[in-house]
C-alpha cells in the first residue's frame, strides 16, 4: 500500500518552509511502497502553470518532454510527477492525471479536458527492493496516491521518487529549497538525486552546496579548509560499468514571475547551472539530468536583467535542494544498502 509521509515542519528564519510550496499554488504529495524501494512525487499546481524543460543528461527518461519546447503549442501544464521504476515510472503520470480528471482539470479541446502532466523518472530498479509486480507496475497507482496527497508541506530524504535514489558515495534522496528576490519573486526548487557523481567532497561530510547554504540547512559545515587531489578524484557510481539509465537527477523549479513560456525555458536552463554547483561530476553520458520550470504568472519580471537574476537565484535554490536530498536520506534496510550520509557523519 502507499505510504503518507509526515509534514516537514518549517525551519527558522525568513523562508516559510524552504519548500517549492513557499510558491503559492502549488502543492507536493509522495507516495512510495517499502518493499519495492521506490516510489513518486507529484507537483500539482492549483491553476495551470506556464511551463518548459531543460535535458542536460545523457540519458533521459521523459513522459511528454516535447510539448515543453517553446515551439510547440501547449503553454501550461496541471503539474508534473517525479518517478522511481525507470520506463516503468512514466506510467505515475497517468495516475495524477487520473486524479486530476476526476476533478475537472485540464486543456479544453472540444468537449474533451485533458490533464497535461510531464514527468521524468530516475532508475532505482537494482537497490533491494522487491520489482517483481507482476503484469502492471505499481506506479500508475502510486501517482494518483502521491497526487491525492499533495499538500503545502510535505517530507524530505527517502520519500516519494527519492526512496530508492543513490549516489557515487551516499544515499539519495529528495530535497527541497526556496528563495526570494530583492523585488519579492518567489522560487523553489524541488530535487531527486539520483547521480552517477557525489553530492559531497571527497571522503569527508562536507557539500558542494556548501557557498549556497541558508542557515543550517544541511548541516552547516561549509567548505574543507584545504583542499586535496583526492578530494577532486572523480568518484562515479558503478565506475567502468554505470550506465545511462542508472542515473539522474531530476528538478522541478517553480516561480511566481509572469513568464512567456520562452522565458521559462530560458529559466529552466540557468536552474540547471545549479547541478553544476551541487554534485561532481554532473551533465555527463551516464546521467539523465532534467529540469522542468513553471511560472505561476503572478509577479512581473524585468525580462532581461531580471530574468538573468531570478534565473541565479533559482541555480542556487536548486543545488541547495540536491544537497538537502543527500543530507535528509535515509539508508534502505537491504544488505549491502548504501550508507546514508547521517549514517557516516552525524554522531
């Protein structure tokens, strides 16, 4: 059965929660099963969104990516789902859609309404968990559970697609981070880290992240004082035998800001510098990296200088997002599991 995750209570300081859902209209449910390992994350978005799509990664696994592209002629989405179960996982789009349906939501052609929900899924096939389903994947039902349980707050770590995630070093997982512009533009980020490369320096505690930092968030710790050749050895999950469809890391990236959907484009393509900022090394032939932005439309933006700016503040939002993935996991209970990274460090 899906399981409803605790509501993630929020931090001290002048962010709300330090949630993609600090965006107003938006909301994130998870759902996941202990036993498979794996599970989705659903974005839902109260009204429809103005959305599009940055692929960075090698090997991608994408549910209606195209329609995304400036190009082409849907300009808003419902949502997105964020899936575990590789090809399998696409089918989660399917049940937030269902769920969505049922309500009334979606793009008017006629007298057809149909749901428009992108989604992307990491590969999570290979961690201990029990895939053997049988004729149907579980995960067209996992995504209308993680849609029926979308909500303001929501859990960090080994939740939702973030269950069954890993890294080079570390467990994965799924994390989250907002910010707000001196003109008072809301953005979040929201993250499955899933990656061939390591959220974290060399052998020891400290993240990437580290210069992006608000607060505590993932442990406080900065930057080694010094750094080592070791520290930059590129450290690769599964070394000469990882594979494309082993890993990725998936973003969605929300803001308040009136955009054209180009302007979201353009958006989607500064968060994905955030990747860059938080897991070494990234963007390469063996990941399946994804951003998916959207914009709300509520608060204009200078299209230049402000757009340029926004952009910024959402790559950090998203690299703090990744490292409090890897800070929030927790191991799973199989043999040979990978350490998460409280296991190694928090005494």
């Amino acid at each position: 059965m899906p399981t409803v995750f605790p509501l993630q209570p929020p931090p001290h300081g002048s962010i709300l929660r330090n949630l993609i859902t600090d965006v107003a209209g938006v909301r994130v449910g998870h759902a996941h099963d202990d036993k498979l390992a794996s599970g989705v994350t659903a974005i839902l978005f109260d009204k429809p969104a103005v959305a599009s799509i940055d692929v960075r990664g090698g090997g991608p696994g994408i549910r209606d990516g195209v329609l995304l592209e400036p190009v082409n002629t849907v300009e808003q989405v419902d949502g997105f789902t964020l899936s575990g179960g590789s090809a399998f996982g696409l089918d989660a789009g399917g049940g937030a859609q269902a769920w969505l349906a049922e309500r009334g939501r979606g793009f008017a052609i006629g007298d057809a309404t149909i749901p428009i929900v992108p989604g992307a899924v990491v590969f999570d096939m290979i961690n201990g968990g029990d895939k053997a389903w049988g004729r149907f994947s579980p995960y067209r039902d996992l995504g209308y559970a993680a849609a029926d349980a979308a909500g303001d707050s929501f859990a960090l770590g080994s939740v939702g697609a973030g269950l069954g995630a890993t890294t080079a070093t570390l467990k994965g997982g799924l994390g989250s981070a907002s910010a707000t512009t001196p003109a008072g533009v809301t953005v979040g980020a929201i993250a499955v880290v899933n990656a061939i490369g390591s959220a974290t320096i060399g052998d020891g505690p400290w993240f990437w992240s580290a210069p992006f930092e608000t607060g505590d968030e993932f442990g406080g710790l900065g930057m080694p004082s010094s750094f080592t050749p070791d520290m930059l050895q590129v450290r690769l999950k599964g070394a000469a035998a990882a594979s494309a469809i082993e890993n990725t890391t998936l973003v969605a990236v929300v803001t308040d800001a009136a955009l054209t959907k180009t302007q979201v484009k353009r958006l989607a393509m500064l968060a994905q510098t955030g990747f860059a900022r938080a897991i070494y090394p990234v963007h390469a032939p063996l990941d399946g990296d994804v951003v998916f932005a959207a914009a709300t439309g509520v608060k204009p933006v200078e299209p230049l200088a402000g757009l340029t700016e926004l952009g910024t503040i959402a790559a950090n939002a998203v690299a703090r997002a990744i490292a409090r993935g890897v800070y929030e996991a927790t191991a799973l209970p199989f043999k040979d599991a990978q350490p998460a990274w409280r296991d190694r460090f928090r005494r």
